[in-house]
C-alpha cells in the first residue's frame, strides 16, 4: 500500500473511480482538480501496489479544498456559521470527499492519510477543518477523527451534521493510536 498526495493525472483517476464506485452521482463524472492544482485542492490517496487484475487500484481518498474567494461547498447550507467563523479570524478547510474501499485495512490508512494532509493544511495556515455528514457518519468522524459537532444546523439540512476539528488536532492525531476503527456506513 503506498499513501500520498494524489501529483498525476493517474493518480486522480483512481481517486475518482473510487468515489465514484462509492458515492455515485448519476449521469455525471465527479470533477477532482488537476494535478497542479495543490493551491485549492489536497487529494489523499491510498494506492494498492499489489495489483489486482494486473492494475493498482485506489483503496481510500480523502479531498480537502481550502477557503477561497469563491467559499466553500458548505456555504451553500453553512453560511452564517461560516461567516462567523471567517469574522472571528478562521481560516477553513473542508473535507470535501472521503471514501474507502470496504476491503481495505481501514486502520493502516487513515494515519498515513491523515500524515500526508497536515503538510497542505500547513501551508494553507488553515485553523479549522470542516465537515458535514449525516448522524449514522458524524460518530465515525467524531468518535474516530476528533471531529465536534457544531450547534447550528439549518432546519433544511436536519439530516446532515456540521462537525469542526481545530486544524492544531491533525498533528495530534498522527501521533495517536487508533484502536478499533470502524466504517462509517
């Protein structure tokens, strides 16, 4: 298994076959940033060496996009909390998608994923990361990741969670034992 920033063209078709195999999206392909975008963009990839039907294939991806003049996807339902954020000095990081194949050893990826993310969210001087998922995920990224829930959820969004992590705890999360983790369903 070899985890990194996804640099080649290659390597984000994987990423995107992936995501795309777990988080389909009818009649339409999902759209990972070129890979000489690292300015906006970070894609994590788990990469299996040892091929299965002669090709590597993708074991886990996470994307990361960084707070831009354009904003973030969660401004669409986030956008006062955002803004708060934003006003008080905040400077985001979204995890913008996450997958993982369901045969892959969960536990010896996600600290190398997680290694291989501090060093963008390090350059983008990021304070906070970001996500929204539903309540069934938000116990695998609070309970596993270190991820809060956020009190302000919009009456549209019930289904969906907004869960924060200071960027600061990425750092302590490389260095610490992750027993027992489970997949989110």
């Amino acid at each position: 298994m070899r985890v990194g920033l996804a640099a080649s063209a290659w390597q984000l078709e994987q990423a995107r076959q992936l995501l795309e195999h777990f988080q389909p999206v009818p009649g339409q392909k999902l759209n990972l940033p070129p890979a000489s975008l690292v300015t906006e963009r970070a894609v994590a990839l788990a990469l299996q060496i040892a091929p299965r039907h002669g090709k590597p294939r993708a074991q886990g991806v996470i994307t990361l996009r960084c707070d831009s003049a354009a904003g973030l996807a969660l401004d669409r339902h986030h956008h006062e909390t955002l803004e708060q954020m934003r006003a008080e000095g905040a400077r985001l990081v979204e995890v913008e998608q996450l997958a993982f194949d369901r045969q892959a050893p969960l536990l010896a990826l996600i600290k190398p994923m997680l290694q291989v993310l501090s060093s963008p969210v390090k350059t983008w001087e990021a304070t906070d990361i970001l996500a929204e998922c539903t309540r069934l995920q938000a116990a695998f990224y609070c309970g596993q990741l270190g991820f809060k829930r956020l009190q302000n959820r919009p009456p549209n969004r019930a289904d969906k969670i907004l869960l924060h992590l200071p960027s600061t705890r990425l750092v302590a999360l490389q260095s610490r034992h992750l027993p027992e983790i489970r997949r989110p369903d």
